[in-house]
C-alpha cells in the first residue's frame, strides 16, 4: 500500500507567505510526496471592495502583499484558520511573531500530534525566563516539533526567482530534511543543521545589529565604521546565543545563511531603515518615526532590543554586550546616536 501524501498547509499570507506558496505550490506538483493542493490561511481584508481570499483564488495573485508574481493554482486561499489546518500534516508558519500566541490559541486541539511545523518568523517573545523563542511557543502550545528557516534573503528576490540560500534549523535532523525537499529549489538553497535555536536567535538579534549601522548611515559614517558595527554585532550574536541555549552552539552555524550572510543582508537593505536613518537628524523619539515612516508596520529591532536588554539586565550580563546596550540606550533613554561610533571605539570585542 502506497504511503498518504502530506498535506501542507502556510499559516499566513503577507509577502514571504505568498512567496513560499509559490514554491511549495510549484514544488508539490513534482512530487509525489506532498499533496497537490496546498491551503493558505489568508487574514480575510478587502481589496478594492472585493475579499483578497477571492482575489488571490480567481487571478491566482496576491495582489495586496505581492502584487506583480502569479501563484500557481493549486494554492487556495481559505479565510478561516480552523479550517485551513484541519488535517494538515505540514504547516508553514509566515506570520508576524506577535500573531503566533492568537494563532496557537486559535488552532490548538485541531492540528494532529504528528503534524511537523516550520517557521518563518523573526523575533521572540517574553518568557518565563525573561525570553522565549517563537518556535517554543508554537512546541508549548499546540505539541508539535517545529523547525526553523532563516537566510539571506527577501521575498521578492525568492519569488523572482534571483538565487538566494536558506537555513533550515531542526532539532529532529529528518525532520529538517523533509521541509527541505518542499521547499528548496534550483534558486532556493537549503542547508539543514541541527543547531535549531540558534538558527532562530540569527532572525531576531540582527535586527538589533542592524539598528546599528542605520544609526551609522544616519551620522553619514562610511563602510568601514558600518563593517566594525557589523563585526562587534555578530560577536554579541555568537556570545548572546552560547549563554541562551541550553545545548552547545557551533560557530559554523554563524557562517551559514542565517548567520553572517543573513546579517548583512538585513543591514544593507530594509525598509524600515529610514527609521534609524532618520533618528540621528531628528529630535523626534524612535517610536514616534516609526508611526510617521512606517505605515503601521513594527521597527523589529526596537522591541527585541527592550526584551534582549532586559534578559542582561536581569542575568548581570550588561557589560558583556556593549553594542546591544548603547542600541538599547540610544532608543529608549535618549542617549546621543553618537554613542554608536564611541561604542566601537571602546570595545574591540572579541571571541
């Protein structure tokens, strides 16, 4: 007898949704392991006073969050989340983190014990220990084993199809491997490693890094003060990541796209660096920028900054991290975005 297929089901539809509903869509039409639909759950909203769920089913295009690229026709939009993970053995987590606790409460008790997750998803939450990753909430919430994808990529470029590379963190090795064969393509690059929690903290620290060099570009420093920024911020990376995890971290996941490639990429080009660009000419506060710049959207690295600053604070770690701590500083306690440059001037950390 012939083994089930999988049926995968994407938990979101904002851009990297869609992106990923391009290649998985296109993926499971090759294979004979996955089924060939694949459900998309979609927050239902109104596009030109039509639902986007008909929309993206009719033109087969998500014409809110990635307008210009078709999805392939075996993605079905489906507004209620119950029921688009109804019996699904795959779910492909790509929302924003601070849906994830509405979402799990939304689901649990309705996805099956031996369905396996996979996130998409930058940032963490408060915990019990002051942190906790998002794919810890996903494990404590609904019981499933839950992977992680990060790289150096944006969705616009993946969906083009422009060669990108990928990390895929798992703490089940095979389970890794399996969301590898869904998602990887000829332009889509996957390695799998083991180091799941670290691949996850690569996703929300660089942010706080990258707030860094915006602050830099904003005082109109050159390449080289932005490097050094970069160089001291992926040293906090490794070391913030070592004290956070309970299970030994290589130093050659940092080298794969989560890591180092993934730093740059985000520190080069994010939309949401006008805000920190723009901080250094203004007397206006980080959070007043972000409501006047950003269109309702979050700057990701001003909250996990608070939340990464609070963890050192209360682990008496502060002195240990002191690019985190000016970022910190300079966002919430109005410290001058110079202090970036003396920063580096005073702690050539090291390994």
């Amino acid at each position: 007898m012939a083994a089930a297929t999988l049926k995968v089901c994407i938990v979101g539809s904002w851009n990297w949704g869609s992106a990923i509903a391009k290649i998985i869509g296109t993926n499971v039409k090759n294979q004979q392991k996955f089924t060939s639909t694949v459900k998309m759950w979609v927050s239902e909203e109104a596009v030109n006073g039509r639902k986007l769920t008909d929309i993206i089913n009719h033109y087969h295009e998500n014409v809110k969050y990635l307008p210009g690229h078709k999805l392939p026709e075996n993605v079905v939009a489906v507004p209620n989340l119950s029921e688009a993970v109804q019996g699904a053995d795959l779910l492909v987590f790509t929302t924003p983190h601070k849906f994830i606790h509405k979402i799990c409460n939304e689901i649990t008790g309705r996805v099956p014990k031996k369905a396996l997750g996979i996130i998409h998803t930058e940032g963490i939450d408060k915990g019990p220990g002051g942190l906790m990753l998002i794919s810890d909430i996903i494990r404590e919430k609904i019981g499933i084993d839950v992977s992680v994808l990060m790289g150096a990529n944006t969705a616009r470029e993946v969906v083009a199809g422009e060669f990108c590379e990928a990390t895929i963190g798992s703490k089940v090795i095979q389970n890794g491997i399996l969301f590898k064969e869904l998602l990887q393509t000829p332009n889509f690059c996957i390695t799998v490693v083991d180091d799941a929690d670290a691949v996850e903290l690569c996703g929300a620290l660089k942010h706080i890094v990258a707030m860094g060099t915006t602050f830099c570009d904003g005082l109109h420093c050159g390449n080289n003060s932005k490097a050094a920024i970069i160089r001291l911020g992926l040293v906090e990376m490794i070391t913030f990541t070592r004290i956070f995890c309970k299970s030994q971290v290589s130093t050659a996941t940092f080298l794969e796209s989560c890591g180092l490639a993934n730093l740059i990429t985000t520190c080069y080009r994010r939309s949401d660096c006008k805000v920190s660009k723009t901080f250094p000419r203004t007397g206006k506060t980080i959070e007043k920028l972000e409501k006047e710049l950003l269109n309702g959207q979050a700057l990701q690295g001003l909250e996990t900054s608070a939340l990464v600053y609070q963890f050192l604070k209360h682990k008496r770690l502060l002195a240990k991290f002191p690019l985190f701590i000016t970022v910190y500083r300079i966002c919430y306690e109005g410290t001058p975005p110079t202090e970036i440059l003396t920063c580096l001037q005073s702690h050539p950390a090291h390994l």
